[in-house]
C-alpha cells in the first residue's frame, strides 16, 4: 500500500486526503494548528461563532463532489443554504445596489442606476457564461506539472477566447456606465486578491458563479464544509496529527523520504502533498540547493497578493437592514488599489465588506449580530510587521462605519482583531498575501507556480498558491487534481 502525507489540513490537503484514501491509499495529514480547515478557521467569542475564512461560498456542486465520490450523500455531512438578494452594495452617492441570481431583479435595479447597464445586462451573462465555460473545460480540471501541459494546442486557443490582455474593468465598461456599479463589478478582482484595473478580464467570470450559479451559506457556518471532509477522511481511515508542524524533510536522489518536526520523525512514505503556501512553506521545508528551480531570488520578485484586516465583532443588538454580505465602498475605488499595490499601504478610505451570518442562521449568534469586518490590507514589508498601529486602525474604521449610519460601538459586547501578522503567523501566508501570488501580472495570472515541483519527484502542490488558483472551490479542486494524478502515476 502506497504511503502518502499530506503538509496541511486546508481544503485542497482535505480533498486530496479523501481522494486518495478512496483509493486504498495510506494517508498521513500533518497541520500545525489545532484546527481543521486553514484559513477557514472557526472562531468563538463568548455566543458569537465566526468563520474566519471564506464567508461567500459558490460552487457547492464541488464539494459535494469530494464527498460523493466516496459513495456517500453530501446532504448527510453539510447542509448549503442559497441566498437569493446576497450582496448589498452601499455607495458613497447614497444609492445601493442588490446581487441576485434573480435576473429580472437585477435589469430592474439597474434601470434606476445605470440604464445602459440594464439594457446590457443579458448580455454580460451570456459573455460570462462563455468565459465560465471556457475555464471549466480548459483549465479548471488540469494539473501543470512541467511545460508541456501548457503547450496543449485547445489550451492555447481557449487562452485567446478568454480576454487575457484586457483588464477586469476594462471589460464591465463594455457594459456598465455608472461608476458606482463599475465598482461593484470590479469587486470581483479582489476575490483573487488583485485589482480591477490590471487583473485580465478573464477573472470576470467569478460573476458568473455568483450571478448565476447561485451565492450560498452553510448550515452552521462555512467551516462545516472543513468539518464535514474531516468525518469523511476519518471514516476513510485517513490520520491526522494535529498541532504537529512539518519542519525539515530528507530528500534522498531528489525525492523526499522523511517528514520531521522539532527533531522528530514523523513519517516515511513515497508521495507528499503540499497544502501550505508555497511561497513560504517550499523554500522553508527544503534548502534552495534542491530547489534550483525555485529559488530564493525569484521568491523575492513575486507580487504578493492583498492581505486582509479583520474584526470580528459581536454586538448586543440586531442592526436594521443588513443583508448577510453587505459592502460599503470607497469614494475612490482607483486610489484605494493604487494605496494597496502602488503604495503599499493601508487607504484611508476603505471598501469595508461584512458579512453578518445570523441574518441567514441565527443559531450562530443568539444573543446579537455577528460582524466579520474586512478591509483589504496591502501585504506586509519584509520584515514582517505592520506599518502602522492596529488599534488606531480599527477605531477609524468604527468611525468610517459610523458616518455609513453603522454604530458599530455602541453596541458592542466583545472583539478581536486578525491583522496581516497574524494572517502571515497563524496560516504560513506569505507576507500575509491571502491568495499567495496576485493576479495583476500576465504571467501570475496564467502562469502559476505548478502542481508539481521539478526538482523532487515525489512532491505536489495544492491551494491557493498554485493552480487553478485562489477562492475555496479552486483550493478544493486543485486537491482532487492533485490526487488523481498521484492515483495514475506508475510505480
């Protein structure tokens, strides 16, 4: 029976876990927290219960099918609730704006706000549909593993069909007039921790997934997802050493053999999976002289991703009109992405997503309101620390949401807040980046770190570092790949 361990118990080290132990492998899943699910963290504060991670699912049809490949019926591990009006997003004019999969609810907002918009609107779905369909087909299921997976002539064509040289905003406003609402589309870029005016046009499909497909919560929180690949996995037989974090690793004839941790073996077997960031993990577990194809040089010239700064606030009270993702936007979208790439610094004046979940599952916070607060952050500087003062930070923006009408600390029963340090601690993310590389550059975009390594034969990457790219279904997927790859390789 073939041995395989598995460096990280985030979605994409899960998935791969429970495919592989499908198979009759022998598996070994090693996390350095005490919690399942990396970054989709759950986090309890007296009676509010917050999901750290993700709080905006799509695509369920992809984890259920890391379950139902097994045999077993998804509905009987998590239940996925559909949000019908999911997003509101709040200008500084005054106006808002409703998401919804409800078309005609879309066409007759945006007759109010942008009537050009609204004539134009089927047939932005139509293009987002096409470029969807193109990503599933083409570039969704693939692993890259050495040059000749993208020298694929249908890769090659479908990469032309999918606007790679156009930017993110550049496209909406083939459709879209109002600023406002370009804002609101443009959004999308920072879901892939970049900006809508340099990430490709291409990314502007994750509009499709919400717009069309369909947004969605989890009974009980999106860490359930987490919790439910974890019974399945256990159930398969898989093992996991939690609060255990890999170290070193010996690599013998360019394969690694051994696991270790503070000096202690943890395992020997013949294939390794890496579900940690890439960017900081690789060049961490193995020294640059096995890794000339990814060397510490070329680390340092990468573009890190947008961080986050998070407060998660319970309150006493159930604040009117708040819908369970809520978006207040900046007055000057463009300032606020050149503050965080150009600048590299925190913007004054901030987009502030929240996502209040017991507006959907009460169950969550019984006693008030619980508010996951963010606000991109740029990534950290090199040294690791932020730039600026975090108390003062999260009082000015209690005083921005408080000017929204937003009285964030009068009601206030308990906090905490999770600054890119922390994110860069806590989870091993480079420079804090929540998505690892940005999307801003051609090349990242198209071009990321591969699935397999080149200099070890026997170690693969999954998440949100490599392909297909950030977002938990990605994650999710880019472990399946991963494994099925594993499950054809010849002895």
């Amino acid at each position: 029976m073939k041995r395989v361990a598995i460096i990280g118990a985030g979605l994409g080290g899960l998935s791969a876990a429970i495919t592989l132990a499908n198979a009759g492998y022998e598996v070994d899943v090693f996390e350095k927290n005490a919690h399942i699910g990396g970054k989709l963290m759950p986090v309890q504060l007296q009676t509010y219960g917050f999901d750290f991670g993700p709080n905006t699912i799509t695509m369920p049809h992809v984890f259920k099918q890391v379950i139902e490949q097994t045999g077993r019926r998804a509905e009987e591990y998590l239940t996925f609730i559909p949000l019908k009006h999911h997003t509101t997003n709040y200008f500084s004019d005054g106006t808002s704006l409703v998401f919804s999969r409800n078309k005609e609810y879309m066409v007759e907002q945006l007759e109010k706000v942008d009537s050009l918009g609204a004539k134009n609107y089927y047939s932005l779905l139509k293009e987002l549909t096409r470029l969807y369909e193109l990503s599933e087909t083409h570039f969704f299921p693939k692993t890259f593993r050495s040059w000749t997976d993208y020298l694929s002539p249908s890769l090659g064509y479908a990469l032309t069909q999918v606007r790679p040289l156009e930017s993110m905003d550049h496209f909406f406003k083939r459709y879209f007039t109002a600023p406002t609402v370009l804002q609101a589309f443009g959004r999308y870029a920072t879901y892939i921790g970049s900006s809508p005016y340099q990430a490709p046009a291409t990314f502007s499909m994750i509009a499709y997934l919400e717009l069309i497909q369909g947004v969605y919560t989890v009974k009980g929180g999106t860490v359930c997802i987490a919790r439910a690949f974890h019974k399945v996995a256990k159930e398969l037989g898989v093992r996991f050493h939690l609060n255990t974090e890999v170290d070193n690793v010996t690599i013998q004839n360019k394969r690694i053999t051994q696991l270790h941790s503070k000096g202690i073996w943890l395992w020997t077997g013949d294939e390794v999976v890496m579900n940690a960031d890439l960017l900081k993990a690789y060049s961490e577990l193995v020294e640059e002289k096995d890794r000339p194809s990814f060397t510490n040089k070329q680390i340092e010239k990468i573009e890190p991703s947008i961080s986050a700064f998070v407060i998660l606030a319970g309150l006493k009270v159930r604040l009117k009109n708040m819908n369970h993702h809520s978006v207040y936007f900046s007055q000057d979208y463009q300032a606020e992405f050149d503050a965080l790439f150009t600048k590299q610094e925190l913007a004054k004046d901030p987009t502030i997503y929240i996502c209040n979940s017991s507006v959907t599952d009460r169950e969550r916070s019984p006693d008030g309101d619980n508010l996951f607060i963010l606000v991109n952050a740029p990534p950290l500087p090199k040294n690791g620390k932020e730039s600026y003062n975090v108390n003062e930070y999260k009082e000015h923006i209690y005083d921005l949401l408080e000017k929204k009408g937003l009285a964030i600390r009068d009601h206030l029963v308990v906090e905490r807040v999770i600054p890119p340090s922390e994110i860069a601690q806590r989870f091993g993310a480079f420079r804090g980046a929540l998505y690892g590389l940005s999307s801003n550059r051609k090349q990242d975009a198209f071009l990321r770190p591969r699935n397999k390594s080149r200099d070890l034969n026997n170690l693969y990457f999954v998440g949100g570092s490599t392909h297909p790219g950030g977002g938990s279904p990605m994650v999710t997927m880019s472990g399946m790949n991963v494994a099925n790859v594993i499950l054809k390789k010849k002895s």
